[in-house]
C-alpha cells in the first residue's frame, strides 16, 4: 500500500492533526484538508486510496462532499466520521454508497483498520479496470495504433484488410514505430489468433544457435543436444512468425530461412524428415531491403518472397497531428499501471510535445509519458539540466511555451514565415520580433 493515500477532509483543528499522527503511526500516506471545498480538485477516478470525511463540518458538510465525490466514481471509498446523534444519517449514506463510518469517540486503530481495507477494495477496483481496458484494447484497432492521420488510418485498413488473410507481409519503420504492435494485431484480428504468435528477432539471436531455435534438433543432433527439441517456427504451427530485425540475418541463415518459407516445411537438425508448417510470416526490417539486396547485404529472392505485401510505419515526426493524442493514450496507460493521477496536460506541454524529433519514435514517447505520469518531467529530452532555482517563474513559463508554438508552427511551414505568421494569428513583425527574443531562425520568405 506504499502508493496509496487517504484524503482526510475534517475542520477540527485538534483532532485532525492527531488523525494524521495516527495514520502516519501505521505508515499510511495521508493528505489533510481543513475543508471539502480544499478537498473536490484532488478527487479522481484515478485516485489510488480513500476518503476519510467528517460529517459535521461548515461549508459543504460531509454527506454533501460523498455525493460529489461519488459522482466523480461510484466506486471510491469514502469513510464517514459521526458524532453519536449522527448514526441514523450515517446509516442512510451507506445505503447511498458510502464504505463504512466510525462513530466518535474511537481508537485511531479502528479507523486505520476499516481505511486499510478501504484501500484494498480500491486496489481491486482499479486492478479490474486495467484488465477491463486491455481487453477493450485487445479488440479495437483504434486503440492500438492510436492517430488520426491519414497515413496512420491507411495503415489501420492495410491491416484490416491483411488480418484475415494467409499471405506474408514486409513490415517497414524505423526503430521504436510500433513494427511488433502492427504484427501482432495482424495476429489478433485474423483466423489465427487463438494459436502461437511467436516473436523471433533475428538480430539476439547467436548464430551458432540460431538454427536449432529456429528448426528444432533432434536428441544426439549435436554434443549436448541430449533430448528432442521443438523449434520456433514448428512451436508456431497454426500461428504467425514474426521475425524481427530480419536485415540483421546472416546471408548463410537466409537461404534456409527462404527454403522454409517456400516450402512452408521445417527439419530438426539431425532428421531428415521435413514436418509441415502451417504458419503465416510476417517479417520486419528498419533498413530498407530493397536497396540491401542491391548491395548484395541481403538476398534478393528472400526479399521479394516475403515483400508479398508491405506496410510501411510512418515515423512519429510526420504525424505531429497525432503527437498529443498518442501521448495521452499512453500516460492513460502508464497512469493504470503505476496507479498514479495523471497530470493535467497543458498547451505548453502540447506544444513542446509536437516540437519536438522524436528519434525514437512511439518508444521514446512511451518513455516520456510514463517520467510525466510519475512526476519525472523534465522536458523532452531526459538529458536536459533541472531548471535552476526560479526558473519556473511566471515569464520564464510564457517564454517557453512561444518558443515551443513557434517552432512547432515553424516546423509545419517549413521554416516559411509568412505561412507561420499567418496561421499564428500575427502580423510579420510580431512574428520577427518573438523569433528575435527567442533566438528562433527561419526562412524569411517574404
């Protein structure tokens, strides 16, 4: 329960202090509120933990602050002090939602008893709505290969329209673009989907080992092979192969790789009985493989074997578009796994998000949303100094959010001015004089 807290809303100046110690005894976190009106902001459907309220309190009292915050999530925790004349009121909030109440006077090991198992009622709860969300994700293209721009929704369609089919694909992206999370939704939303999905990345694997985990050996194949072996591709049987970084294959593996495919059979080391593969593959590669087998780097008939279809992943940097809204989609994901409130995203953030290269494609994103939701943020990249002391004041905050708009505008343009002054909303001079400040170049283009 180290990540859980209670949120203890009372005005009484005396016994909420001595409620916090309490809490802080039995190693629980605690945040204290004077007010429920301090309180409602901090209330989420994310909130990992339980609400510990007063009844009687001035302002909004505490049955007034459980239907708010039950409206925020029915199912969160909210444990009601009362005073002795308050049960009867006590017992109608339970039946409008409420988890327990505890009737004053009490010993403090009452409250912390009913809030720990509070706390692990919620645990489950949101347990439950990670699993609830992956399996949704499981079944929704949309959702796995988030973005709105036309060539994110044209590769969704080449999947949709490859998924139900037999034939192999050539998956083309740079490092970090999503190439397995395209393998396997043509895994999942195809026919074979209640079989193996076997991941193979070419470019780990040793190659003096390599054909035994591929093919498979027999017992007594070699010194130390003393009982049979299933390999990668026979494991597969009915499934999909997915064979990554294929451009790191050395020539040699390739050829016998080719006969497999043509084939669709497979002979363990050490047999010569060839075993039928029922398997789809789907290979992927950041190198351009066409100009790899013109190199010689790669074998022609292998390429054109598996290039029956190709699906190219384009790099995070030409769908700015889509940059806010995958980011999002992935702190969503990071907040359930790490069972933390997500921050509320800015336009600044925004704005450095989409100004930004993104060398490592969706990976790096990944990487950023989960520092964000763990209340790492630094900026975009992990290298950059902390801010010095104060430099979060008001102007140095609005400086960086224009630079960030400006260069994200810029980018757009193509460095083009009068297009970026235009869509900004400025005059020329305006735009100048903000570029001058900033120490921003671009191609002044009239």
């Amino acid at each position: 329960m180290s990540d859980a807290r209670i949120l203890l809303v009372d005005d009484d100046d005396d016994l909420r202090p001595a409620l916090v110690q309490g809490f802080e005894i039995e190693d629980l976190a605690v945040i204290a509120y004077r007010s429920a009106e301090d309180a409602l902001p901090d209330i989420s459907r994310e909130l990992y933990g339980c609400i510990v309220t007063d009844i009687r309190m001035a302002g909004m009292d505490g049955m007034d602050f459980m239907r708010r915050c039950l409206e925020i999530d029915p199912a969160l925790p909210v444990v009601l002090i009362t005073g002795h004349g308050e049960v009867a009121l006590a017992v109608q909030a339970m039946r409008d939602g409420a988890y327990d109440f505890i009737e004053k006077p009490f010993p403090v090991h009452r409250l912390t008893s009913v809030v720990r198992r509070a706390i692990e009622k919620r645990r489950l709860v949101l347990e439950n709505r990670v699993l609830r969300e992956t399996l949704d994700a499981s079944g929704n293209l949309e959702t796995r290969l988030v973005g709105r721009n036309p060539a994110m929704r044209r590769l969704r369609e080449e999947i949709a329209a490859l998924a139900g089919t037999d034939a192999d694909v050539l998956i083309l992206g740079e490092t970090g673009s999503g190439k397995e999370v395209v393998a396997r939704a043509l895994h999942d939303f195809g026919d074979r989907s209640q079989a193996n999905f076997v991941a193979i990345n070419c470019g780990a694997l040793p190659k003096d080992i390599f054909e035994s985990e591929l093919f498979g050996h027999e017992a007594g194949a070699f010194t130390g092979a003393q009982k049979l072996r299933i390999g990668k591709l026979e494991h597969a049987d009915g499934g999909t192969v997915f064979l990554d970084e294929i451009e790191s294959m050395p020539l040699d593996l390739q050829v016998k790789l080719l006969r497999a495919i043509e084939h669709r059979t497979v002979e363990r080391l050490g047999s010569n009985r060839p075993i039928p593969l029922n398997v789809r593959f789907v290979a992927a590669s950041k190198a351009d493989l066409k100009a790899e087998s013109e190199a010689r780097r790669f074998r022609a008939d292998l390429f054109y074997r598996l290039n029956v279809a190709a699906l190219k992943i384009p790099p995070l940097r030409e769908r700015g578009d889509d940059i806010p809204l995958l980011f999002a989609h992935l702190a969503r994901e990071a907040r359930a796994r790490y069972r933390r409130d997500m921050p509320e995203m800015t336009p600044a953030l925004e704005a450095e998000l989409t100004a930004h290269d993104w060398p490592g494609n969706v990976r790096e994103l990944r990487n950023i949303a989960d520092r964000w939701v763990l209340g790492l943020w630094r900026g975009v990249s992990p290298d950059d100094p902390a801010p010095p002391d104060g430099a979060n004041v008001l102007a140095d905050r609005v400086a960086a959010f224009e630079r960030a708009v400006i260069e994200a505008e810029l980018k757009r343009h193509g460095g083009r001015q009068k297009e970026t002054y235009e869509a900004l909303g400025i005059s020329r001079k305006g735009l100048y004089d903000k570029m001058k400040k900033l120490g921003l170049g671009g191609r002044d283009d009239g």
